[in-house]
C-alpha cells in the first residue's frame, strides 16, 4: 500500500487486490465444489444403470426379431422351392414341410412353425403354363425371457415365397 501512494496509484492497487481477492474467492469455491462432488457418481449409476439395462435389453429383442424374421423368411424360400420341384402336390406338401423346418432348425429359431404350401399350380398338365406354388411360413417367436416391461412375451413372424412350378416337372 504504501508503494501505491508513492507512486500516486491508488485506484490502480486496488483494482489489482479486488481482481486478487476474487481470484481466491473463485478458486476457493471451485475447491469447495470439488470436495462437495465426491460420491456422486454412485448416485449416478443407480439412476442410469435401469435405463442402460433396458436400452440393452431393446438391442437385443431387436437383434432377435431381426434374426427371425430373416430365418423366417428363408425358411419360406426354400419351401417354396423344394415345392415346386416335386413331381405331384402330395410330395410338394412333404417337401415344402420338411425342407422349412429344416431351415428353422438349421437356424436355431425356437418355435413350431405353421407351414402352408399352395399346390394349385399342379391341377395344370404338364408342358402347360401354371400358377406358382407360394408358401407361407408362420413362426411365433418368444421374447418373455428379456424380463422388459411393456415388451410382448411373443412376437409372430410370417412370411410367403412363391417359386413357378416347373412345367416339365413329369419327364
């Protein structure tokens, strides 16, 4: 203080111990806030870890109904075709059946599937143009084992391929 006045910068000195005085102030307060922070991020994860849980849990029912559908939808494909191969209606129906469940096996989807092979086409002689055979796969998939809230505990999966019949299928 006593340079100040010497000096004649009175105004000047205290501007500077103001703008010091609340520098310590501000860092004192930040180091106040730091210390008071300690232990809030167990908080943090008690309150998020439900929501990250079920986010997860979202992936992953997602994930298995993306899965299925495309088993699905394969499983449809290849009966399908395996039908519409087959000599007469009777062995399109086992074809087709057989050749879908396979492909849901093969796949690892767990559900009983319904399999409808629509064998009109084959009522056409042969050497004659006829209506494809399409079959429809049906599969009921279970989600109840994520254990998520407001998520179904199934979920249906259909789908239906057609494949032209061959028109030389008796030679």
């Amino acid at each position: 203080m006593t340079d100040c006045r010497r000096a004649g910068l009175v105004a000047r000195c205290r501007a500077a111990r103001q703008r010091w005085r609340t520098a310590v102030r501000r860092a004192a307060g930040r180091w106040r806030f730091v210390r008071s922070d300690a232990g809030n991020a167990a908080l943090e994860l008690v309150v998020l870890a439900p929501v990250l849980l079920a986010v997860l849990g979202l992936v992953i029912a997602a994930g298995r109904t993306s899965i299925a559908e495309g088993a699905v939808q394969a499983a449809a494909r290849d009966a399908a075709r395996q039908a519409s191969i087959a000599l007469n209606p009777y062995a399109a129906e086992a074809a087709g059946q057989a050749s879908a469940r396979a492909a849901l096996r093969e796949d690892g989807l767990d559900c009983d599937p319904t399999v409808t092979i629509d064998t009109a086409g084959f009522g056409a002689q042969p050497g004659q143009p006829a209506a494809p055979v399409v079959a429809t796969v049906t599969c009921t998939v279970p989600l109840a084992n994520l254990y998520l809230p407001g998520l179904p505990g199934v979920r249906t999966m259909s789908a239906a391929f057609s494949s032209p019949l061959d028109v030389y299928r008796s030679k």
